[in-house]
C-alpha cells in the first residue's frame, strides 16, 4: 500500500459509536520517501481503530517495524525496533478541546500520521552502544574494532592542559 492512501471518514460518520480497525503495511521504499533518511528493513505497520462519537473521531493504533539507522559516532548500521502507540483526537469542526486535530476535509490522510509516528519514534541518539567510541577523527578507523597509531603519536590537547595545571 502506498503511504499517500487515506481513510475515507465519511464511511466511520455512518456508524458511529462503531470501532473500526485499518491494518497498512508500508513498504520500506515508501518510508525512505516519505522521512528522507528513515529505512526499514521490513516492512512498516500500521495499526489503527477509528471510533467515531460527539463530533471526534478517536483515532488509536501502533506503528510497529525495524529500522536500519546509522550509528551517529562510528556511522555503523544500527537495528532499531520501533513500538509507537498512537492515540489522537480529530474532528470536521472546531473543538474547545486543542489536542483534538481539526481536520479540513473527512479523509484521514495515512502520511501525515506515518511521519509524526516515525520522528516521535524515533531515538533521540542512534549509537550503536552506548560507550561507542566512534572513528578516529584522524585516520577514520573504527575505534570500536581497532586502535590506531594516531593518539599513540600526537598528545591529547585535554592531556596537555591538565598537564601545565599539574605543574603549577
Ligand atoms: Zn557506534
Ligand atoms: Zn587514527
């Protein structure tokens, strides 16, 4: 399915009190897409129950799926799983309550939710682990695998700070 499609709300305004549930699975090449940057290795799924009553369309589900990052230190691939609840509020009209999304037409665009599902879920920091210790800034091996002869040669500029403090 493509992540342009949306969920025809006049179809829920019918039957309300009712909870209808939607299952999307997006395909991997429509995420790039869509984020820019974001690749999953599998597809993306979508889960969503739409109830709709007073006016407001309850709008719930999960975004579930794995993502392929890049780790921010040694630019290595990182596995990430994804588990985002989704839990929104929607209306045709003006609401008191400014939580709830008005909407300007009675169709549920999928994008818009897939794009603020991934941002919120994704990591504030991708690292592969958290003691990373990234590429040599010098040389650019990993310094996760290898230690290269750089820091061996050259002394440390915190080093040689703490070093005139020593002295004094
Ligand atoms: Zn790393
Ligand atoms: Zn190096």
């Amino acid at each position: 399915m493509k992540g342009s499609q949306a969920i025809n709300l006049d179809e829920i305004i019918k039957e309300p009190n009712l909870t209808k549930q939607f299952s999307f699975s997006i395909d991997p090449a429509e995420i790039k897409e869509l984020t820019g940057y974001i690749t999953p290795s599998s597809p993306i799924l979508l889960d969503l129950s739409i109830r709709f009553a007073d006016d407001i369309f309850y709008v719930t589900g999960n975004l579930t799926g794995v993502l392929e990052l890049e780790c921010s230190r040694c630019m290595e691939v990182v596995v990430y799983e994804i588990n985002y609840p989704i839990a929104d509020g929607y209306s045709l009209k003006p609401q008191k309550d400014e939580d709830i999304i008005v909407l300007d037409k009675s169709k549920l665009e999928l994008e818009e939710i897939l794009r603020e599902s991934l941002e919120f879920a994704m990591p504030v920091k991708i690292l592969c682990k958290e003691s990373c210790l990234g590429l040599c800034i010098n040389c650019g091996s990993n310094l996760n695998l290898s230690t290269c002869q750089c820091l061996k040669d050259q002394i440390d500029p915190r080093l040689a700070i703490l070093k005139d403090l020593l002295k004094e």
